[in-house]
C-alpha cells in the first residue's frame, strides 16, 4: 500500500473520531513534513518500506533544525500514532516506531500564580460594562473551574443561575460536570444582565455562554489576550498570563489543600490519565510541601499523648 494513501485514509479516520479543528490542523501538517522527507527527499513510496532507520533521520532532522523539544515530542506521537493505526488495520506487521527512542522532554516548573495575584487579576475588571464583566468572570471561572482555554470559549449554555455545575466537553468529545460555586456565580449574574443589556434586541451569531462584541465566538487570541490584558492591569511579573496558567493555579490548589484526592481531580480537570494530573505535583513549591509535610507528621498528630 502506498504511503500517501494510508496517511489520506487516517486523515479521514482521525475526522471521522472528531478530533477538534485545531488537532487536525496540526496532524495534517505534521504529516505533510512527513511525507515531503520520506516521498520527496528519500524516494520511499511504499508504506511497508519505511524503518526505523528511516524515522531516526527525520527525528535528527528535526532536532537538528532547532526545533524545541516538547515540538519534537509532539510529533513523535502523531507519527507512533498513525503506524500504530497501520498495524490495526493490517497494512503493516510492525510499528517501525518501536525501535526509535522518544525524545525526552525537560521538565520544567512552571511559575504559577499566587492567590493575591489571581485576586489582583479579578479585580481588575468591573462588571460596569459588558466586556468588563465579562472578562471577569472569565479570570474566575478559569480560576475556580480549571477548564482548557477551548472548553470555556465553546461551552453552550444560554444562562449559568439555575445550574449548580455545567457540561463541558473536552479533549476526545469527552463530556464531564463541572461545578459552578455561589463566588462564581455572584459574578456571572451581573455578566448575563450586562450581556442582556448589551445586545438588547440583537440577534447573536453564536450560542456560547461567553461571546465576542459582536455576538459571536471568542476566538483563541482574543481569550488569550483578556489574561495578558489582565495581568498587565494587575502587574504580573513572574508567572506567564496564560489561560493554561490558571489551570495549573486551580490544580495545584486543590493538589495541596488535601481536600480533593488526585482521581476526583483528573476527573474534574478532563485527563483522560491520572499521570497527566501527577505532573501538577512537580511544581508544589518547597513551602508548601513542608506544611503538607507537618499535616500529615505522625508524630505532630499524636499530641499530648506524645512525652517529650
């Protein structure tokens, strides 16, 4: 079977399971790459002639072209991916993949925000017009829900005051309940009057909970700059004003609180693997790991009964 055409018909597989627009979108150049170095620059046309050899040499080539390595690591996994889909459909034995090493990816600790920053962030928005409260309770359903930039930019719900928890769909069209607080719900009261307020008689384009000035979708640039627009106004100098920033906030919260074990968290957060959550757990700062340290000290918990 030719290589090209296998890597048509995964394309049309990976649609068909309902990959998000911006996964395809990355498969599809990815493999691009792909086949240029393996049909144009190598000559292999035939899917069962690709080794590991073969695979290597892309890898080199790309570490070589300076590309970074969580990149490197991304691309190892679309190509395991499709040969492993290879496989299941039986057009080759074995997954070349196999014997080419995964590029290891540096763990680095990311620079959370604190609760006065987050604080400072709330309020540096009003509720006095449309897009201030918006973007307010945008800051705190990010902070206090932890959801992907994408969940909180498409999420359907025409009003949050009669919910105690909303439906989110997530990575893989997973759906899971996420629960709405009263604090957050004080302040998404006054962004749906506002929102009301704001398009009146208008007839908005799109049905999202969180829209543009326009009525329609917020785009990712657009969610992307409320955080940065937000840590500006609130002098954020040491963390990344992200919206991924604020899920590491909320996770790492509620990791060190030891009020939610590590499986009710991955669930809440989406992960389809509890490891995924874990990964949270390397950037608890030494503080913080003392006072958990001394939470759980045998012998602080002995108390009186303890004769020293």
């Amino acid at each position: 079977m030719l290589f090209e055409e296998a890597l048509d018909e995964y394309i049309v597989h990976c649609l068909a399971r309902g990959y998000t627009p911006k996964t395809m979108k990355n498969k599809k150049q990815e493999y691009k790459h792909l086949k240029i170095f393996l049909v144009e620059k190598r000559g292999i046309r035939d899917l069962k002639n690709i080794t590991d050899h073969d695979l290597k040499s892309y890898f080199r080539k790309k570490q070589k072209d300076g590309l970074q390595p969580q990149s490197i690591v991304s691309m190892y996994k679309m190509i395991n991916a499709f040969f492993n889909w290879c496989v299941k459909e039986e057009y080759i034995e074995k997954n070349p993949m196999v014997k080419v090493e995964r590029p290891k990816e540096p763990k680095k600790v990311l620079n959370g925000f604190t609760d006065d920053e987050v604080i400072a962030m709330i309020n540096a928005f009003t509720t006095k017009t449309f897009l201030e409260a918006r973007n307010k309770a945008i800051i705190m359903m990010l902070a206090d829900c932890g959801l992907r930039a994408i969940e909180i930019r498409t999420f359907k719900l025409k009003t949050l005051l009669d919910k105690d928890n909303i439906v989110v769909n997530g990575k893989g069209n997973k759906e899971r309940y996420v629960p709405i607080t009263p604090a957050l719900k004080k302040v998404l009261i006054k962004y749906e009057r506002m929102k009301e307020k704001y398009f009146n008689d208008w007839v908005s384009t799109a049905d999202n909970y969180f829209l543009n000035y326009q009525g329609g979708e917020i785009s990712h640039t657009a969610l992307y700059n409320v955080i940065v627009k937000a840590g500006k106004r609130a002098k954020i100098e040491d963390a990344r004003c992200s919206p991924h920033t604020f899920r590491h906030y909320y996770a790492v919260k509620a990791l060190s609180s030891d009020k939610t074990d590590l499986y009710s968290l991955s669930r809440l957060l989406g992960h389809s693997d509890v490891s995924t959550t874990q990964r949270y757990l390397r950037t608890l700062d030494d503080k913080t790991l003392t006072e958990k340290a001394i939470d759980i000290s045998p012998l602080m918990n002995m108390g009186k009964k303890l004769k020293i």
